[in-house]
C-alpha cells in the first residue's frame, strides 16, 4: 500500500445518504431533516444567550450582591472552565444514553443552573448555578455536533452543520435583545429584579428543545453500536424517504454505519488519541486542535461577555445607548452566517476558515488601535 500524504485529503468512509437510495432527498424530506438539527442545535443558544445577557445584567449583579472585579472574573468564567471539563464526559455519555436522551439531559442542566441562577439568594448559589449550566454547555458543544454529523445526509452536511454556529449567535442576540427590552420595560424596577429578568428568559431555548425532543430520531448509529438494527431502519427510512421495503438501499445504508462502528470500537489510549501513530491521522487530530485552540485563545468570547464595559470604556455613558451598540455587536456576528450557509459547500471550508482567522486578526487589532488612540466611540462599536 502507498504511504499517505498527510496532506493529502482521505477518501471518507461512505455514510448513508440519499445516494444509498439512488435517489435525491425530497423537499419534504430535507425539511424534516433541517428540524431535527435545527432542534438539537437550540442546545447551543443557551451559551449564546448567556455570552449576550451577561454582558446587560453584570451592573445588577455587581450591585446586588457587591462584588469585587475578581468576583465577577469568577462568574463570568466559572461556566466556560466547568464546560471544559463537561466535555470530558460527552462522549461516554451520549455512547451509554443515546443522542437524543443526552440532549435532554443537557436541557435538564441548562433548566436547573438557569433556575437557581435566577433565583440566587446570595454569590455561592449564582456561581453554583453556573456550574451547573456549565456541565450542560460542555456536553451539549460535544453531543449537538456529533447528532447532527450522524443524523444528516452528506449532500446537506456542509449547510447543516453551521447551524448549530448560527444558534451560538442567535442565542446572543437574543441575550443582547433581551437585555435591551427589559431595561427599558422596567425602568423603575430595582436591579435585582432586572437581572434575574434577564437570565430567566435564558430558560425559554431549553425548554423549547425539550418539548421538540419527542418528535426527533435516536442517531442510526447508536442503534446500531447497540444492536437495534430494525429501529436504525425505521429511522434511516424517516430521514432519507427510502421505502422500507428498498432493503438494498437501507442494507447499503446500515453497512457503511456498522464498519464505522467496529473502527470505533477499537480501544485506544488517551495517547493514541491525541497522538496517532498514523501520520495522516495525527496531522488531522492536530489541525483539529489547533483551530479550537487558537479560536479560543483570541479572546473573542472575553469581548462579547465585557463589550458594554468596552463600550463604556468608549464612553457611551447611557446605559441604552451600550445595550444598543450590545444589539448591533450580536446582529453583525449573526448576519455573516448565513452567507456562509450559502457558500460552504461551493468554496469550501479552508477558505472561510482563512478569512474568519484574517478579519479577527484585523478586528482586535483595530480594536486595540480605537482605545489607544482615543478615537470616537462608534469606531470601538465597528471593530467589537
């Protein structure tokens, strides 16, 4: 056999799809599949949602339960540190329950911490709370993706598969929205009660994705991996619209599903995990790690949850006109996703890839140039 590049692209195993059939997916069809990730990927607004109101309720939060600077550094990191940790767990989790039950053990998290959040008596209960929210980010960010990946054909994988971004960005536009409406709904009212206005209306996406549960499929490969190849058919039937009668088509479909789960079954060690012994595989395990890591290292998440402190800082001294530059931050970030849902299947991933890493380069630098040359408060506005 020839030696792999490790840059070359590997051939993918072939999946089920509408191919497997002979035929394309109907309208109707596809429609069915884009609820079903449009669903479980309402698990990622949660975070979004909480990135956005947080950056409307800190004022309420510092004053209600006087916390210092560090205080609230804790809070507001305490959630994405424990997400880390989550994720962890997503794996054995979603394998042992399922998809579909995982999910709803995320809504479970996200529906106790928002609720003990929002009715905190004092600082431990609040951070405890975003404990709790925290497990439920890191297994949703694990388990949402890997559904959606198993539950959807190839041909709408590339659109589909920003969806659950475009949900990140939706929640935080909600949040910022939100934070907005409330200010200004109940001017009078006391901090306390605007706040915990603010993070209890985090709780509508959990629920939403809660009452949808019933209706979604369990993933045809976790029924597979545990042997119940008739209820893989009967989804794999719901999702492509082959007959169940077409065993050709659905046999083809389950195969490719189950020689997937037997390279999967195969037991290795943390080591080979992040390490392969395959070149091809370790180049590929490291370009994964180094996009998360350094889209993360940039800070970007930091700015959104202090962008009304960055406003501020500006000197937008109104508390509406900061939650209004907070609104026009969440609309930029959310618009460009749906021309990328328009272009990833034509230009390619690599290539969106580039021009994001570009324009947040240029973003944050030009944000830094705006604070110290003190220049005028919409220019900080334009680079957030």
């Amino acid at each position: 056999m020839d030696e792999l590049n490790p840059l070359q692209p590997v051939k993918p195993l072939k999946k089920y799809s509408g191919e497997a059939g002979g035929e394309e997916l109907s309208p109707e069809r596809k429609r069915y599949v884009a609820f079903v990730v449009i669903t479980a990927a309402l698990t990622a607004s949660s975070l979004g949602y909480d990135v956005g109101v947080m950056a409307g309720a800190m004022d309420g939060l510092e004053e209600t339960f006087a916390l210092s600077d560090f205080e609230i550094e804790v809070v507001i990191g305490a959630m994405n540190f424990v997400a880390a940790i989550g994720a962890l767990f997503a794996g054995n989790t979603a394998d042992r329950f399922g998809r579909k039950a995982s999910l709803g053990i995320c809504c479970f998290l996200y529906l106790v911490g928002g609720g003990l959040m929002t009715g905190a008596p004092n600082y431990a209960s609040l951070l405890a709370g975003r404990i709790i929210t925290g497990v439920g980010v890191g297994l949703a960010f694990v388990i949402g993706p890997v559904y959606i990946s198993e539950i959807t054909p190839p041909e709408l994988r590339g659109v589909l598969a920003t969806v659950f971004d475009v949900s990140i960005n939706l929640g935080i536009l909600s949040g910022y929205v939100a934070s907005f409406v409330l200010e200004n709904t109940l001017p009078d009212a006391p901090q306390s009660l605007k706040w915990r206005a603010m993070i209890g209306f985090g709780n509508v996406f959990p629920l939403v994705v809660s009452f949808l549960l019933i209706r979604l499929p369990e993933s045809p490969r976790w029924l597979t991996m545990k042997g119940r190849r008739r209820d893989a058919e009967k989804v794999l039937s719901s999702i492509l619209g082959i007959d169940e009668g077409n065993q050709q088509a659905i046999a083809l479909s389950l195969a490719a599903i189950e020689e997937e789960n037997k390279i999967d079954a195969e037991s290795a060690s943390w080591l080979e995990v992040i390490s392969p012994p395959e070149p091809h595989v370790r180049h590929a395990v490291g370009v994964a790690f180094g996009i998360g890591f350094w889209q993360q290292i940039t800070g970007t998440e930091a700015v959104l949850y202090y962008s009304a402190n960055f406003l501020e800082e500006a000197g937008l001294t109104s508390t509406n006109l900061r939650l209004l530059g907070n609104m026009l931050v969440g609309l930029s970030k959310l618009l460009p996703e749906f021309w990328v849902m328009s272009s990833i299947n034509s230009r390619g991933r690599r290539w969106h890839m580039i021009l994001s890493a570009g324009s947040m380069t240029v973003s944050l630098a030009l944000l830094g140039a705006a604070f110290g040359l003190g220049l005028p408060s919409w220019t900080v506005i334009l680079f957030l």
